[in-house]
C-alpha cells in the first residue's frame, strides 16, 4: 500500500505505462479498423497521463528535497 504522495504517483504512472503498452499491443493486433483507432487514441490518452504524472512527481520530488 502507498504510504506518501510520491509513492501513489509512482504506482499510478507505472500503472500508465502498462495501458500505453496494452493498447500499443491491440492496436497492432487488431483486424477491424475502427477497433484499431480506438486503441491508437487510448495510446494517445494513456501518454498524455503518463506526461502528467512524470511531471507531478518531478514537483513532489523537488519540493521534498
């Protein structure tokens, strides 16, 4: 379990991480073309969130030390 705010977004990103692969892998596995752009957008969305995130633990990281 996280004990501090730097720990929830560590585990949160890691988690990020793993859908841009997962949908990276159906995306390319994919036969109906509109199942195909569903999972390039979430790719997308997925690292935009990862962005986020990397840059809120930068904050948290420098504001610790």
């Amino acid at each position: 379990m996280p004990k501090t705010p730097i720990d929830v977004l560590k585990m949160a990103l890691a988690r990020e991480k793993d859908a841009v692969q997962y949908y990276k892998e159906f995306a390319l596995t994919a036969e109906d073309p509109s199942i195909k752009e569903l999972f390039v957008f979430l790719v997308e969305e997925e690292k935009g969130h990862v962005k986020m995130l990397q840059e809120e633990l930068e904050k948290e990281v420098y504001q610790e030390n």
